[in-house]
C-alpha cells in the first residue's frame, strides 16, 4: 500500500481548557484557609487587584465603573458560569480527614516550662543545657538529638554515629544513657523493648513479671497469646493481666506528644449551622479578602499609555475580574449545595448519627440543580460547624442499607449500633464477628460476617481475641 501526504480541512470539537476555566475549578475545592492563601498570591502577581477595606463603604458609582471596564474588555456576551463549571470533567482529589481526639494530657515537664511552646527537639536541648555537660559533650548530646525521629527514637547504629563525630562507642553510649533519663520517659530508645525497660525504671508501682514480659515476650503479647506466656512464667492469669495492663499504660511513642515545627495544622470551618427558633439556618464563613480593581489601572487604561501597555494591563484585567467573579460564584455553589445537605440531614442534626440518612452526590445535584462533579468540587476540603460537632462536608455523603422493614439506613447509623454492641460487651467474653452480625440482625440490620469485620476494621477496633481480657 503506497504512503502519500496530503492536506485537508476538518471541523472538530476539543475542550480547550483556559487558565480562566481551571481558576474556576480550582477555587471550588479549595477551603477557606487555602482560598486565603491563594487570593494572597493573587494579589501580589497581579497588580491591578487591590484588597478593599471591609470597614469602608462601597460606593455604588465604583462597581458601575467595574461593569463599565468589562463592556470595555468586550465581556458583553453572557456566560452561563454554571454551565461551563458542570460540563468539564477533572479528576477531584478530596482529602479525607479523620476526626482525632484532643489529648489535653500534658506529659511529665520540669516545673515553670511551658510544654506548649516547645517541640521536642528544643524540649531536649533545653533539658540538656541544664544537665551542666561540658562543651564536647553537650555537641554530641545535641547531634543525637537532632537524630530522634518523631516518635523519639534514636536513628541508625551507635557505630555510625561514633564514627561520624570521631569519638569512641563508650562516650556516646554514655550521652545517650544522659538523654534518655530525660521527660518525657523512653526518649532516646533504640528499640521498644529499651523504650518501654526505660520506662519501667522511672515507675515504682512496676508488677514483678513486667520485665521478663518486655524482655521476652514482646511479641507473644502483641499477638495475644496470653496463656501461651502465662504457663511459660508459671504464673495465674489473674498476675498476667496485671502485668499486661501495667504495660500498656506505658508510652510506646514518647515523642509523638510533641509538634515537630511545622506540623501544627488548623481547621477553619467554610460553614457554620446555629438552632435558632427551632430553625436550623446556616452561613458561608466568608472570612476573605474583598477584592476589588485598582482605580489607578483602570484611569491608566482609560487615557491609553501605547499598545504593549494597553494589551498588558487588559490581560491583567480580564485575570482579575474573572477571579471575582469565580470567587462569587463559588460562595453561591456552596450556599446551595449546603442547603440540600442541611434539610436531607435534619434527623442528624436534631438527633444523632443514629439517625442521619443515606445520601449522595446525585441525589444533592439534582436538588440543587447543578452537576454532579460540581457537588463532588465544592464538598472536597471544606468544613461544617454544627451544634453536634465539626465535620467534613463529605460526612454527610454515605451509602445506604435496607433494614428488615425495607427502610434504607445509613452505613453510618449502622456502625453507631455495631459501636454500641462492642462498647456494652463483656471483656471476658467479647463478640465474635458472626455474633455480632446475629445481634445486629435482632436490631433490624441484616449484615454478612465480612460486613460486620469490614465495619469493625474501619472504626479501629481489633478482633475477639485481642479485646478478650484475662479477668
């Protein structure tokens, strides 16, 4: 078959997609403290943006001005801002977040030292300035401290280190002995087994078999094989639950109860729902910066200053608008998805997880009128304050079982049940997953035993035999 080249017209369609298009994207799943950082570096790229004052007034005249200055950049043509945000289709990676409990424990500290204002690094040092070591020792106490990770352990081999500072194994073994009598317990451990031998030296209510257990059979305990270890020590079940217990009030991750710098993260909610009159009503946490279009561009245009200006200044206009408009845009997406979400999960807000509904994307798209992906967008990263607690918008989105009566229950609900039955459990004699799958049953849910152990496994809790006590 003979090649030849040749030349032709043909008329196809292609998504272009423009900076403009992925900006408006872009700030849908963005939430309210990366929206305030992003709008930061707006401004300070484009000049013609100007971050308005919100004690001052705005005058009426000024925003005729700005609908003047889009006539003049030829934005006469209406764009159906909706339509453009619901048609293109990109890939939305939603950061998941697990709710984690507040520890308002304060570790051991030394009396007048504020724990919250150090990290542990510095909890260290500040500790070793006081131990009085002389200037050679203090420089190999501070290089095995900048070696601790983040749970407090020392990194890498002691002969490697010695090596490195030129001094023999001894000296640094001695340094690392002085660090690890340090608060909080078990800082500077090699291993668990030193980490948890470090604490027990530091206890005086310590049981007699807790050392031996530590020593050797770290791993036994850590699979449960409590009677396997108790006729190995040839002690009773009773003592062997003490020594257990006791082991595990110890800390395996000492340092994990500080903050490296630069771990410390916050959440700001995007919503915030308050009961008022017996009415659940809601508000955008629009704590951003009012932007607005500098006068001195917009005058510099107005009299023309040459052509390569001119260009430069519309482009930088036609940025700064389009960014204003998506910012508005954005907060009337958001306004309408959480009202849907606000009146289909009534029942969770009067009452409790129990009674939250199975609800999806879908299902709020078509109330609120808009796509799908557009809902999938404006949830992603966003937080809602509720007189029940903070959640991710996503919280609200689950699946659904029927129960006995033909009812459709959120997987949520469920879990809040299967929650309970664990909860109310004998430790001496804790559930089976099949058992539990047959009390749910009696409850109305109808779950496999690979439903129950999948659920059980996504709330963090282990198997029969690891919640079995002793006595």
């Amino acid at each position: 078959m003979a090649m030849n080249f040749q030349m032709r017209i043909e008329q196809t369609q292609k998504v272009v997609m423009t900076y403009e298009l992925q900006q408006a994207i872009k700030l849908l799943q963005l939430s309210a403290l990366e929206l305030n950082d992003y709008l930061e570096r707006e401004v300070s790229e484009n000049p013609v943006l100007e971050i308005q004052d919100k004690e001052e007034d705005v005058n009426d005249d000024y925003e005729g001005d700005n609908d003047s200055l889009e006539n003049d950049l030829n934005k006469d043509e209406d764009f159906d801002w909706e339509e453009y945000i619901n048609y293109y289709e990109l890939d939305t990676h939603s950061g998941s977040f697990e709710m984690t409990q507040n520890n308002n424990e304060q570790p051991y500290t030394y009396e007048g030292v504020d724990y919250n204002n150090y990290n542990l690094e510095e909890y260290l040092i500040f500790q070793l300035r006081m131990s009085s070591v002389d200037k050679n020792d203090f420089r190999v106490g501070e290089y095995l401290i900048g070696n601790l990770d983040a749970s407090g352990y020392l990194q890498g081999e002691v002969a490697e280190h010695a090596d490195y500072l030129g001094i023999n194994e001894e000296k640094l073994i001695q340094m690392l002995a002085l660090i690890q009598t340090f608060d909080p317990p078990g800082i500077g451990a090699r291993n668990l087994e030193e980490c948890l031998l470090i604490q027990l030296r530091m206890r005086k209510d310590v049981p007699l078999y807790a050392e031996t257990v530590i020593r050797h059979y770290l791993p036994e305990l850590g699979r449960a094989k409590y009677r396997e270890i108790a006729c190995k020590l040839g002690i009773c079940m009773k003592d062997l639950q003490k020594t257990v217990d006791f082991i595990r009030s110890l800390n395996p991750k000492p340092g994990a109860c500080f903050n490296r710098a630069g771990d410390t993260s916050y959440i700001e909610p995007d919503i915030i729902v308050e009961k008022v009159e017996g009415e659940y009503v809601f508000m955008i946490n629009d704590n951003i910066p009012s932007l607005t279009i500098s006068p001195f561009y917009k005058n510099l245009l107005a009299q023309g200053c040459g052509e390569q200006v001119n260009n430069f200044i519309k482009k930088r206009l036609e940025r700064a608008l389009w960014l204003i408009k998506s910012i508005e845009q954005r907060r009337l997406t958001l306004y309408k998805v959480t009202e849907q979400i606000i009146k289909m999960q009534y029942g969770f807000l009067e009452k409790g997880i129990r009674y939250i509904k199975p609800l999806t994307l879908k299902e709020v798209a078509d109330m609120a009128g808009i796509h799908e992906s557009t809902v999938s967008r404006v949830t992603a990263n966003k937080y809602v304050q509720t007189p029940r607690g903070l959640y991710p918008l996503k919280f609200f989105f689950s699946g659904g079982i029927e129960d006995t009566s033909g009812e459709e229950r959120s997987v949520l609900s469920i879990k809040s049940y299967l929650k309970e039955l664990l909860e109310n459990e004998s430790p001496l004699n804790p559930y089976s997953d099949q058992q539990l799958a047959d009390l749910m049953l009696k409850k109305g849910f109808k779950l496999s035993r690979r439903t129950v152990t999948k659920y059980r496994k996504e709330m963090d809790i282990p198997s029969s035999f690891k919640r079995r006590r002793l006595v």
